[in-house]
C-alpha cells in the first residue's frame, strides 16, 4: 500500500478531470468539498512556524481546511466536541441503536437532502421517546444523542441514524422521592425497549411526515423519480412503502462510560471514507478496503473507477449548515445541564471530577506534538496564504 495514501491525493490526482466531465450535474457544496479537501494542509492556505519546545525541531505546518468532509480535518472537532460530553456520561448501562431508510425512501432522501434527512433524525428520536414513555416499556422521559450517516462500507448511499442512549430516564409522574418528586427509571438489564414495536412506529411517523411534506410542496422529484410527482402516483407509492419492514436495529449495550466515549469517538466525525482505507492510486482506478456484513464483515478490497469512487464519495456532501449530531429528550441543548443535574441526584452520582472522567482531554494532538521527540510545539510566527489561492466563499466546516 502506498504510505500516506489520502482522500485529497485522489482530488489532485483526478480532480480537475472529474470536474470537466461532470461540469453541468456538479453543485456548489460538491465543488467546494472538493477544492477544501484538495488545499487542505498546503501553502494555498497559509500556516506558521513553529518549534518543539523540548528538541527544538524548527518546521513550517500548514493550516488545514477543516471542512466536515475532510478525513484530516476530524480529530480536533471529534477531540473538543467529545470533551464536552464526558461530564454528560451517566452511571447507567448505554444502548445503540439504529434507524435505517429503506432503498427506495433513500433514493428521494437524496434528492430531498435537507427536507428528509431532517425528518429522519426527528422521526427517530420521536419513536424511541414516544416508546420509552408508554409505561408498558419504560414509562420514562429519556435522553439521547443522534448521528447521521449516509453511507455503506462500499459509499453507496445509505442514509441511517445512529442513536446512543442511556439506559433508563427520568419518571414521567412525580413519585414522593426526593428532587422535586422525579425518580429514575431504569431499564432491563441488557434490554432497553422491543425493537418491533420501534420500527412499527418508525414507519408510521416518517410516512406520515413525507405525506405532509408532499402536501406542503417541500419535496422534489428528478430522473427516474420524476414519476413522484403526480399525487396518485405518490399515493400509492407510499402504500408501497407501507407494506415493507423498517430496518430499526438494537445492538447490545456498553459496559461504561468509556466505552461510551470511545463509540462516539469512532462514530460522530466520521466522514463517507477514512484516508486509513485507501489501498491504491493510478491514472484511472482508486482501490479502497471496504468490510462486507452479507458475508460476516469480512474485510475486501473495491478497486473503482477513479470517476466513479469520486461520484460515490460526493453522494454523501450535506447541505451547508446542517447539523449531523442532535440532542433529544433530557439532553436537548436548551436544559441538559439541569436535567444532567437531576439525574445525578436521583442516581446518587456526583459529577465526575476532571480526573475520574474517561477519555480524551489532556493530551497534546499529533498535529501539535514534534515529530521526533513528542514535545510540544509552540508559534514562532505566520505564514500568509497566497492572495491567488483565497476562494472566493467560505467553506462549510460546522
């Protein structure tokens, strides 16, 4: 395998071709993932000097681009928004589970990409709220976090969303317990609520939403799809739809707090393709290694056209200012502080001091540690970026 074989090598290497041959199907958020991912770490956007504070190794680094699509550009996003989770994690077992769009919905989430990847995250977290709060299951208000990805391990489109969630939650009827009357409900051990009963209900709400949002003229239909239009058409479409299974899958729970924190790790900045996986290089092919679940997760290499893995890794760009991580019931942004807060007294958890918090603070990135000796490295000055090399508009890095 070539060393540090990157995402951006491809851009370079196939980029301008791709961009030629695609010129009137190729948007804006396509064009600027591109142009981020190829600059990204070059003297085109500017840098500094810097010296390791211990050998001193004087070099210059590069800024990177730090767009949401950049393989690179991850670690400092996942390390910071991760920190912020770690005084958040509870004492309680946590469950993962995971909401997938069927084939065909899929085909209309891409050509409707704000609209239903929208109302997959809602219709998620509706189902596992809505289901956590019938006494018959839970009886409880609980909490949890979402992450959207749009990809199979080959970077076909296939829209999912991952939900990590606590074990149990907050009583929905006060009881004569102590804050406030709220008590903690926990969940089964090893079982959190009937996965069956969650994808009946998944189905229900997001059809039920696309419905409304046909009536209201949100979506759009191209292509092979345009057929979609006509209301009779749509109609019984979704009869279709109706008649299937939904994908919604439980898969057991963490053993702690750090396992927790290291799922998220792997999971919430992920982007369509790791550099990691990248395997080859040539004029016309990129060859990747790619896992296939049909056949037990068995590892594979996939050797595509160059065009083509460049089409597939774009199928999967979001549209500017879209949020993939979302918050729900008890850890919404608006209270999670106070409802962390109340959920620490009724389980009798203090708050984690900063050194009995797993995970990942306190340690210096690679990025910023000498390459020799693993010092830190501190700015001795900036590089400027080339006024010839400033895009014209910004690039989406939330």
């Amino acid at each position: 395998m070539p060393a540090g074989l990157e995402l951006a090598d491809v851009f370079r290497h196939h980029g301008e071709d791709y961009r030629r041959a695609h010129d009137g199907h190729l948007g804006r958020v396509e064009r600027r993932v591109m142009s981020a991912i190829e600059l990204c770490r070059t003297a085109a956007l500017g840098g500094h000097v810097e010296r390791c504070s211990d050998c001193g190794l004087v070099r210059q680094a590069y800024n990177s681009c730090r767009n949401r699509h950049c393989p690179k550009c991850q670690g400092h996003a996942r390390a910071d928004w991760l920190a912020a989770r770690q005084a958040e994690l509870l004492p309680v077992p946590y469950f993962h589970v995971v909401f997938t769009l069927p084939a065909e919905v899929a085909g209309v989430a891409f050509q409707n990409k704000a609209v239903l990847y929208a109302m997959l995250f809602r219709t998620a977290a509706e189902t596992l709220r809505t289901v956590a709060a019938d006494p018959r299951h839970l009886g409880a208000e609980i909490g949890l976090v979402a992450v959207l990805h749009t990809w199979g391990q080959n970077l076909h489109h296939h829209p999912h969303v991952h939900c990590v969630v606590p074990g149990g939650g907050l009583s929905l009827e006060p009881a004569p317990a102590e804050a406030g009357g709220r008590h903690w409900v926990a969940c089964r051990p090893g079982f959190f609520l009937p996965v069956r009963v969650l994808s009946r209900l998944f189905r229900r709400l997001f059809l039920d939403a696309l419905r409304a949002a046909f009536e209201s003229g949100q979506l759009g239909f191209f292509g092979e799809l345009a057929k979609l239009a006509e209301p009779a058409a749509f109609t019984r479409w979704l009869a279709e739809r109706r008649r299937v299974e939904w994908v919604v899958y439980a898969k057991p729970p963490f053993g702690g707090p750090a396992q927790v924190l290291a799922y998220l790790g792997r999971y919430t900045h992920r982007v369509a393709i790791a550099n990691s996986r990248l395997v080859s290089l040539t004029d016309t092919q990129v060859g990747f290694r790619w896992k296939d679940y049909r056949h037990h997760g068995k590892t594979k290499t996939l050797t595509l056209d160059a065009h083509e893995f460049i089409r597939r890794f774009l199928l999967h760009t979001l549209p500017d200012g879209f949020h993939r991580i979302r918050h729900y019931g008890f850890l919404a942004n608006g209270h999670r502080a106070a409802k962390i807060a109340l959920c620490r007294t009724l389980l009798g958890a203090p708050a984690p001091s900063p050194e009995e918090q797993p995970g990942v603070g306190g340690t210096v990135p690679a990025t910023e540690r000498c390459p020799c000796c693993g010092g830190a490295m501190i700015v001795l000055g900036t590089l400027p970026r080339p006024e010839s090399c400033r895009p014209s508009c910004q690039w989406d890095t939330s």
